[in-house]
C-alpha cells in the first residue's frame, strides 16, 4: 500500500535526519568556541526545524490515510509516534530553544555552551521516538 510505504519512508527520513543530529552535527559543533558554537547552531536549528516538522507532519498524514484504508490501527500508532516530537519539542525543548535563539552569538559564554549540551541530550528524544515511528510503521506493514 502505497500510503504505508511513504508513511514509512518520511519517518525514517525525520528519524535518519534526527539520529544525524545526535551522531555526526552536535559532536562536531561541539569542538567549536563558545561564540562559533552559537553561530552554527542558530541557523542549524532553523533549517532543521522546519525539515523534521514538515517531514512528520507528511508521514502522520500519511499514517493516518493508510489506517483509514485498511482500519489497522497499528498506524495510528505511527501516525502518533511520529507527531508526538512536535509537542515534545515545545513542551520539553522550547525553553532550551528560547535561550539559545535569543543569545547573541558575541554573548554566548560557557553556559550557553552547556545550553547547547542540554539541547543535545533532549534532542535525543526526537531521534527516539523517530525511531518507534518507523518501528511501527514496519510492523503495520507486515
């Protein structure tokens, strides 16, 4: 079924896009000063933002087509799991957010930089339940 596949393929995609982040981006800006830091994550956390938001939003429309297709409701289940990182993120995240996007670069210090290694342990819950999306999807596949 068409709708399952690129359900499927859209949360690996976001879960993919999210494992990145954790695995390869932070680590790496992470080697940066305090001020560089800053000026890498801002625009990185922008562009991924609206990325991994629509990528979700595709995958849990997706989902949803592909429950009303064939009333299994194990893709409610994706179509769950892969939404439930917008409210994570602005439950959870945002105040990290917030900080972090307000602070001038030329003003980041040391705890801007521990800012940033919070951002990065919460952003592990998305790559999470990216990866329970896709391991959903999978089973409502078979």
């Amino acid at each position: 079924m068409w709708t399952g596949d690129l359900a499927l393929a859209t949360a690996a995609v976001f879960t993919g896009a999210a494992i990145y982040v954790n695995v390869a981006e932070q680590p790496a800006r992470l080697t940066l000063d305090n001020q560089a830091l800053l000026t890498e994550w801002q625009p990185s956390y922008q562009r991924g933002a609206m990325m991994q938001a629509s990528l979700a939003i595709i995958s849990g429309v997706l989902a949803v087509l592909a429950f009303i297709l064939t009333y299994d409701w194990r893709w409610l289940l994706g179509a769950a799991l892969i939404l439930a990182p917008w409210p994570y993120t602005i439950f959870i995240i945002m105040p990290t957010n917030h900080v972090l996007k307000s602070t001038p670069p030329a003003q980041a210090t040391d705890q801007t930089r521990e800012l940033v290694q919070q951002w990065g342990r919460l952003h592990m819950g998305r790559s999470a339940l990216g990866l329970a999306a896709v391991a959903a999807d999978l089973w409502a596949l078979n």
